[in-house]
C-alpha cells in the first residue's frame, strides 16, 4: 500500500465511529480503531513492502497507566528502569512479597532485569504491602508503577 493511500485510510478511520478495522495487503497488515487509545498499528511481514513505512500509535497500555495512576494511592514503588520484573530470585524459589505481606525500608521486593543485569527492587517505605500491579516476568517500562504500600 502506498503511503498516501495510507494517510487517506487513517483520515477516514479517524473520521468515523470505527471500533475496528482489519487490512492484509501484499504483506501489510494494518489494525485500526476508534476507542481512542490505539488509532493505528501496521506491521509489516513480508519482504515485497520493503519500502513501505510502518506506523505505529501509543500503545493502549499508556492510557491505562494514566487511569490507574489515577486511582493508586498509598505509597507507589516504581521500576528504575525498562526490563522484565521477576517476584522471586529463581523459577523454582517463592516470591519475595505477597499481597498483604509487611515490608521494612530496603527489603527486596523483586528484581528487574537488564542487559543480563539482575536489580533488585527494595521497598522505600515501611508497611504493608497492599497491591502487586505487575505479574512475574512482564517487561516494565522506566517509572512503571511496580507496588503499592501502606
């Protein structure tokens, strides 16, 4: 698909009340919607598309955040960086917090992982711990809400 074309398609669906639309052209797919949170993603599977450009929109996960931050209160521990959250230091080995587990100031709550780099997650607060908002082995993004402590 060319690229005019393209932008005329995502006018159209920006346009209409669309809650989704599918497209697989040549090696092109593109998923469009109008809830607002992801307007367009193209992703590109074959080699023929070469030159055609891939765009891509916020994904909805941002404004979910938004709306969670929303309604956290307590003491919010977030990710120092991008990576994968682990809750225990081994597959095999049990978590290191739990939901309505007491914490201290410093105590390991999880690791994430970067490079190959294990950090861990130490609690800046003491408390209770009332809200795990990430599942084990999820990537994380820089300032992620991780816990909630109370």
């Amino acid at each position: 698909m060319e690229f005019d074309k393209l932008i005329e398609l995502i006018s159209a669906v920006s346009k209409s009340n669309l809650t989704q639309f599918q497209l697989d052209q040549e090696g092109c797919k593109i998923s469009m919607k109008t809830d607002k949170a992801v307007k367009v993603v193209a992703a590109q599977t074959g080699t023929a598309m070469a030159a055609a450009p891939v765009i891509a929109a916020a994904p909805s996960m941002a404004v979910q955040a938004e709306t969670e931050e929303e309604t956290i209160s307590g003491n919010v521990i977030h990710s120092p960086l991008v990576g994968t959250f682990y809750n225990s230091p081994s597959p095999d080995a049990p978590a290191f917090v739990s939901v309505g587990d007491t914490v201290s100031k410093g105590q390991t709550l999880g690791i994430v992982e970067a490079m190959k780099l294990m950090n861990e997650i130490e609690s800046e607060f003491d408390g209770v711990v009332e809200k795990i908002l990430v599942d084990n082995e999820s990537v994380v993004e820089y300032g992620q809400p991780l816990f909630i402590i109370k």
